[in-house]
C-alpha cells in the first residue's frame, strides 16, 4: 500500500484524497485545522504548511507529496513563498515526487488557446506568484534535487469549488433570476473539473513520463458564461436567466469595498476575451479524458431547498 501526502484540504486537495483512498493508498491530508473526509484510509493532520522540518517527517515514506494548497487570494504574495519553499524542501529531503495543482494565471493575457508551451509572460501579481512557485521547481528538478510536475487547470467546477462559475453564476443559474457579471458573456471560456485535476494529478504523480513538466488537465470544449448559466438552468429545470455585464465603473467601486472584487481585478482579462485551455497533450500521453460537462455541472450545482412541514397556526 503505498503513502501519499497532499497539503490543503480544499475542493482538490480532497478530492485527491478520495480518489487515492479508493484506489487503495494509504493518504496523510494535511491543513492548518486538519480537515478533510472522513475515510479509513485518509488520516487527517493539523500542520503548518510552511514548517519544512514538519512536513518532512509527514512525507517520509511517501511516494508523492501534493502541493494542493490555496492562501487567501490577497494573502499570496506573502504567503505562498514560505509554502512552496517547504514543499521543496520536504520533496528534496525525502524523494517524493513533487507535484503541484497549478493554474492558468502565469500565462496572463493570451491571443489563441493556450497550451503547456505557451510562455509564462504574467501581467498580475498573483500570476507572477504562480509562475515563480513553478520556475524554482522545474529548476530544482533540473538540478537532479527533486521530482516535479504540476497540472494546470482553469477555472473550477464541482463541489465546494470557489469560482466565477460557483459563486457568481450557477447559484442564481438555477433560479432563473438575473446574472450581473463582470465579463464579456459570450466569450468562450474553459471551465476545469476538480475531479479532473484530482485525476490528473494522480497519474502524473506516479508516471515518470510526466515528470520535469507542466500537463493541462482534461476540460471541455470552451463555453461562454452564458452557455454556461443556461446549461445548468435546463439541468436545474428553470428557466434561462438573463445575463447583463456589470459595467467597469461599478466593479471599480465595489473594489472600493470589497478585497476580493479588488482581487479580481486583477485577473478580470480573463474575462473579457476568450480564454481557451487546450488539453491535448494529456490526453494523447495518458489517455486522460474529461468528465462531461452535464456531469461536471451537476456536480456544481447548489442543494435544492426542501421545504418543510408548515408551522401550525395558534
């Protein structure tokens, strides 16, 4: 039975460990509060990610350490050095194979569908964190130090995943009312199942073809914000929403009061233009496939209210 370390118990880093668990590995989950699912063979630990000496001694043992950790977005600057450094330092000290849930924020504003050869050129400072966490990697990978690869994946659907989609669109999708975003809506856009990424993460972790790379993972053919909403509005039984852009000079305001909006900003050429993941190489070399949309949506979608029994009238 072999070990495996994932670091951060968010919507990847766990499903990540249930996957691994039902294939039969033995999984140590770690998070600052040690959360994760419930599963005989996840054992749950409460560390600090950037203790290098601690999460050592987790990763002993292990064949694959898993960088699935996300600090609050306003917090990356400061917070993912120490992280990543930690990560590195356990991978080197013990040999497991570092790999990495990365993202598409490195690659900044884009002109055609991106692939793992696109140039990592940011224009935001969360990418450049991104792009960084990578660069010191590949490099101490090509030193002969460690083992490492990262998947890359756009925004999330599924289950307690934190995205555009999740939190801005398919929440009033499914009740037909009236969607405001801060995006072009008809731009194509990629949307990445975190099952998918959980998936993907575990074939590259365990395959040495994959190491000393970047690996997109299996999405579906792009679709708009509003192909999107009206896609799980028909999942959901309602009908279409209407969709409205949410003018420049509003987002500008709500920055004014809001940290994340202020975050999103950032990142908000995303948006505006299409941004299209291709995921070829994944698939050619691992046979890799993506779950179908419908799935992936319903999977997003929020729990149907059940009414309950009517209060008795006194």
């Amino acid at each position: 039975m072999s070990t495996h370390v994932i670091v951060g118990a968010g919507p990847v880093g766990v499903a990540t460990a249930r996957l691994l668990a039902d294939q039969g590995c033995r999984v140590r989950l770690v998070s600052r509060r040690g959360r994760g699912p419930e599963h005989p063979a996840v054992e749950r630990i409460a560390a600090d990610a950037t203790d290098a000496d601690r999460l050592t001694a987790l990763t002993q043992g292990a064949v694959a350490l898993y960088n699935c950790a996300n600090p609050a977005y306003h917090r990356w600057p400061t917070d993912w050095p120490p992280i990543a450094a930690a990560l590195l330092a356990a991978a080197e000290h013990t040999g497991a194979v570092l790999a990495i849930a990365g993202n598409l924020y490195g690659y900044g504003p884009v002109t055609g569908p991106m692939t793992e050869q696109t140039p990592l050129r940011p224009n935001s400072v969360k990418g450049a964190v991104r792009a960084r966490m990578w660069t010191e990697a590949l490099a101490a990978h090509r030193a002969g130090r460690i083992r490492a690869t990262e998947v890359r994946g756009s925004d999330y659907l599924g289950a307690g995943a934190h995205s555009a989609a999740t939190t801005l669109v398919l929440p009033r999708a499914v009740t037909g009312r009236r969607i405001a975003v801060p995006a072009d809506p008809d731009a194509p856009h990629s949307w990445t199942y975190v099952g998918d990424m959980a998936r993907t993460l575990v074939t590259v972790a365990t395959d040495e073809r994959a190491w000393g790379r970047a690996w997109h993972a299996p999405s579906p053919p792009p679709i708009s914000v509003r192909g999107l909403a009206a896609r799980a509005a028909a999942l959901a039984g309602a009908r279409p929403p209407r969709i409205t852009r949410l003018p420049a000079p509003v987002l500008t305001l709500g920055g004014l009061v809001s940290r994340e909006i202020r975050e999103i900003r950032e990142i908000g050429y995303q948006f505006y233009r299409p941004f299209v993941l291709d995921s070829t190489a994944v698939t050619g070399t691992f046979g890799l496939t993506c779950t179908p949309l419908d799935e992936a949506l319903t999977d997003s979608l929020p729990a149907p209210t059940v009414a309950g029994p009517p209060t008795p009238v006194r």
